[in-house]
C-alpha cells in the first residue's frame, strides 16, 4: 500500500511523504524532495530533507533534481548527513521507477498496480 502526503506551506507543494514497500510486508517511510531547476542545488536543500527526515520520523529522505548538486551539498550527503539524506539525479530515479514497474500517466509516476483492472472474468 501507498500513502502519499503533499503538505501545502503558503500555497506551496512541499516534499512527498510516501510509504515504500520493501518486501515480507514491511515498508519504509520516506521523505523525498524534488527540484526542477536550471541552478545548482546547494547545502541549504540538503538540511532541509535532512531536517523533515528526522522531524517526521522517517526511515529514509531523498533529494532529486534536474540540475546538478553543489560540491558542498554532495560533501553533507557523504558526511554529516550520510545516514539522512541521499541526491540523485532525476534520470536515475525515472530508470529505477521504471525497473520497479511505475509508469508515468498525466505528468507525475505511480505504481503499475494503481493501472491494474479488476478482472471478472472466471475460468472454466
């Protein structure tokens, strides 16, 4: 099961709260911020995941971006925040969506099973 939270602050969309599945019926609750910008991501964005992850409890937290990351907020992700926070690219995550049978339908990812029609069929 999933269970996704977009908090709103202002008028704003804030990162996505979701739960994921890891297998034998446990799943994970991560915290993953997404940023669609032609300027390098800096430290600041790095915290800040970091921050919502140990605020809310959460087992994971992830930044992505179109962009690229600074030298100083690569330097938190294997350092100071190593256990808080990772950034990835967003061709990275789309391929492992992918791998993981999400599907893209009206600009945003979801499971393939959201997609899955109940059958009524019976077999004779």
């Amino acid at each position: 099961m999933y269970r996704s939270i977009l908090p709103q602050f202002g008028g704003s969309v804030h990162p996505l709260y979701d739960t994921m599945p890891l297998g034998n019926g446990h799943s994970a609750l991560s915290v993953i911020d997404a940023k669609l910008y032609s300027n390098p991501i800096g430290p600041q964005w790095v915290r800040s995941v970091a921050g919502l992850k140990l605020q809310e409890k959460a087992d994971f937290g992830m930044l992505v971006t179109t962009s690229y990351f600074t030298k100083g907020a690569r330097d938190l992700e294997h350092n100071e925040l190593k256990d808080h926070v990772r950034l990835e690219d967003f061709e990275t995550v789309v391929k492992w969506l992918a791998g993981h049978r999400w599907k893209k339908t009206g600009g945003i990812y979801l499971p393939e099973s959201r997609f899955s029609e109940p059958s009524n069929k019976t077999t004779a």
